[in-house]
C-alpha cells in the first residue's frame, strides 16, 4: 500500500506543474495569433485581401504570397527574413513572383514595424492560408474579434490610417489608369484624389492630409514645421537610413508624419519628364498645375509625407 500511495503521490506531483505551462502555452499561442491575424486586418489585407471576388485586385492574395515563398525545406527563419526584406524593401531584383509585379505593378514601400512583420510572417509560415478551413475560421474571427475594433496605440492607429488611405488612393488610380491611360488619371488626381482622402478621413475621425516641400497642387505644400521634418528625413535618405514615421502626443492629441516614397508606378507622373513621363501626360500635368514641382523623382525617393491628427 505505501508503494502504490508513493507512486500515485509522485503522479500528481509531477503532474501539478506541467498542466499550467501547458495551458500557458496554448493561452500564449492562442494571444500570438490573434495579434498576428489583427495585424494582417488592418496592414496586409487591405491591399492582400483573402475574400474572394475582388474583381479589382491591388495586389495578390496572401495565400498566393505564401504558396511562392513557402517549401517544405525552408526555415521559419529563412522564410521570415525572406518576406521581412521584401517587405521593407520591395524591389524586382529581389522579388521571386514576377507575374505579380506584371498584374500589380512593384508593392510600394510602406512604413512597417518589423517586430510586427516579423509575427505576421511567423503566423504565415504556420498556418496554410490556403484552405477554406483557414478562410472559414478568418470568418469566424472577424465576427467573435472585430480586429478593426481592437484598440491601438497612436502610432499603430495612424499607421493603420496611412496603409488603408494609400491603398484606397493607389486602389483608384490604377482603375484610372486601366480605363483613360496615364494621362487621364492626373484629371482624377485633380478632381478626386482631395476627396477621396477626405472622405477617408471622416471614417477614421481623423484628419489626413499629403503635404511636399515640391507640391504639384498648391494645396498640398508643406507648412515650416513640416518642412523642417521633410528635410530631416532627407538627410537620413542620403545617409541610406530608415525613414521612420515621426509621431507627436500633446494634450492627448496625436499628430504623425509618414513619408511617403516613391513606386515605379508613381514615376509615370512624377518621374523624368521625356523618359519616364510621356509628352502627352506633361501636356495633361501642365494644363491641371501650371506651377507643377513634382517631377525628376526617381524610384523610392522621398516624395512628402502623409500627415495624421487624430484625438
């Protein structure tokens, strides 16, 4: 009997510690993902959308990302770092889904965290978005989550606003171009682009607003202070530095600088003009902005900056 009573005592000893690591572990895992699953919401998803039907698409699914960069002998690691450096740098010579840059034009590059790139490529690796098992538990998770709800820091928030105002204004002028050609889409920067960033604004109950030290439309020209930011960060541009954004907390309301930077698409318009821009799209530009600044950018260069006040 003391055999048995010593031998059942050392079960539940042993066993007393390892039944809350390994509900730890599932909590931890479990708050990992929807971290990542939110961070997708609100960065990725915008341009990546996994709904189907999207008839107008701004960039490939992210399935359609994994399925390119995914093996069964890659590293997690390798694989993160993989889609961390694309991500942060977008450029041809390191992109391995060229029928992407065809269809979609090259990512603009965009201001992200890579702490955060670094979890959303994780969960990537992990999961196979692929399935209608993922897609129908994603559906799920927008319903019992409501990531767009989640509450965010300033700077994740303006972030988020940034990523879904220059998604919706790429979103539009692409369909633009696609329909009258790069001449036509400078009339919808004219008319529409104003607009459409402030209707944007009012979702989000923020202030939004594209400034430049070479505006092509006068409304857009950068005050002093902004100034003295653009100008701050062109010199970490000529240093080869990151741009980060630049983010200000007084009495409770937040103002954020975002750079903004050049694609390959964007040099339609505000590139060289005679080789990168048309005659007949110069001809457009200048009968629209007669006193036009923008132009002899080159690929990925600082172009102004997005400008976020929100309380």
């Amino acid at each position: 009997m003391k055999l048995v009573l010593a031998f059942w005592a050392g079960v539940v000893v042993f066993m007393i510690p390892i039944i809350p690591g390994c509900i730890n572990r599932a909590e931890q895992k479990k708050e990992t993902e929807v971290v990542a699953l939110t961070l997708m919401h609100n960065n990725c998803f915008p341009c990546h959308t996994p709904d189907p039907g999207i008839d107008k698409r701004l960039a490939p699914p992210m399935f359609m990302v994994r399925g390119h960069y995914y093996s069964d002998t890659i590293s997690k690691q390798d694989f993160i770092d993989k889609i961390v450096r694309y991500a942060q740098n977008p450029s041809e010579a390191i992109s391995i889904m060229p029928g992407a840059i065809r269809n979609f034009g090259l990512m603009p590059k965009q201001v992200f965290k890579q702490e955060d790139l670094e979890v959303i490529a994780g969960y990537i690796y992990d999961h196979d978005i692929s399935t209608d098992a993922w897609y129908a538990a994603w559906e799920e998770f927008k319903i019992q989550s409501k990531p767009g709800e989640k509450a965010m820091t300033f700077e994740e928030r303006g972030l988020t606003i940034v990523n879904n105002t220059k998604a919706n204004l790429v979103k539009n002028l692409m369909e633009a171009i696609g329909t009258y050609g790069t001449p036509g889409a400078v009339e919808f920067c004219s008319l529409r682009a104003m607009a459409l960033t402030d209707s944007l604004a009012q979702v989000y109950d923020a202030k939004i607003r594209r400034v430049s030290d070479r505006p092509r439309n006068k409304a857009n020209q950068a005050n002093e202070n902004e100034l003295g930011y653009i100008n701050m960060l062109k010199i970490k541009e000529e240093n080869k530095e990151a741009l980060p954004p630049i983010i200000q907390i007084l009495d409770g309301k937040m103002t954020g600088y975002y750079p903004i930077l050049t694609a390959k698409m964007c040099l339609q318009c505000h590139g060289v003009e005679g080789t990168d821009i048309s005659p007949a799209t110069t001809a457009r530009i200048k009968s629209f902005y007669p006193d036009d600044q923008a132009t002899s950018y080159g690929e990925n260069q600082l172009r102004g900056l997005f400008v976020v006040e929100m309380n």
